[in-house]
C-alpha cells in the first residue's frame, strides 16, 4: 500500500493513504491544488500542487476532482464598485423586518431610472 508524506502546519510530516486526500484541478486554468484533513489534530490542510504532483498523486490512486471558475468572473460590470459604505448600508439594511421589499423597491427604482435613460 501506498503511504504519502505531507505537512500539517500543525503537526509537521503526517503520513497518509491516498484515500486520505483529494486532488482538485480547475479545468480553466490547470492550476492544482491537494487536500486532507491531518491524521493528528483534524486540521483541514490544502496546499498548491504543481502538474507533476498532480500527476504522481493521481498515479499512486488519490481521487481526482476537477472544478471550474465561477461564471460571474466573466460577465460584464457595470456600474460604480462595491465599497464598504455600500456594505455596510446592506448589513444595516438586513437587520430590519422588511430588507427584502426595500431591496425590491431599490432594484425596481433603479430599474426604472435605468429604462427612463
């Protein structure tokens, strides 16, 4: 049976099964990552992992998942950006009994300036 060596930053070098981990790879960029929860503590660990650790840890049977970016990374923004005014003024805003029907009345008015334009 195969055993693995990684690093817990907790624990230092763990020894582990490649049941132990997964392989994660995004299928828009190539770029890989590993992961597993540390034998010792429980500690969820992830670390970067070039192709050719991807490769060898895949070779030696740890699962494989591959995901892909969010489709809002490319739709088209408009509009002025986000700032923490903004933020706080929804954190406010979602403190209060009726935050849904304002938000509504919020988008519906901006809605309407929009078309109006």
């Amino acid at each position: 049976m195969t055993t693995i060596r990684a690093s817990c930053p907790e624990c230092g070098d763990v020894q582990l099964q490649p049941a132990d981990l997964v392989v994660r790879v995004c299928a828009d960029d190539n770029e890989g990552s590993y992961c597993f929860n540390c034998p010792e503590c429980g500690f969820g660990v992830a670390k970067d992992a070039s192709a050719r650790i991807v490769e060898l840890l895949v070779s030696t049977g740890v699962r494989m998942d591959v995901w892909r970016l969010p489709a809002e990374l490319h739709e088209l923004k408009s509009g002025p950006r986000l700032t923490h005014d903004d933020l706080l003024d929804l954190h406010l805003l979602l403190q209060e009994d009726t935050w849904f029907d304002r938000l509504v009345a919020l988008v519906d008015g901006s809605a309407d300036h929009e078309n109006a334009n």
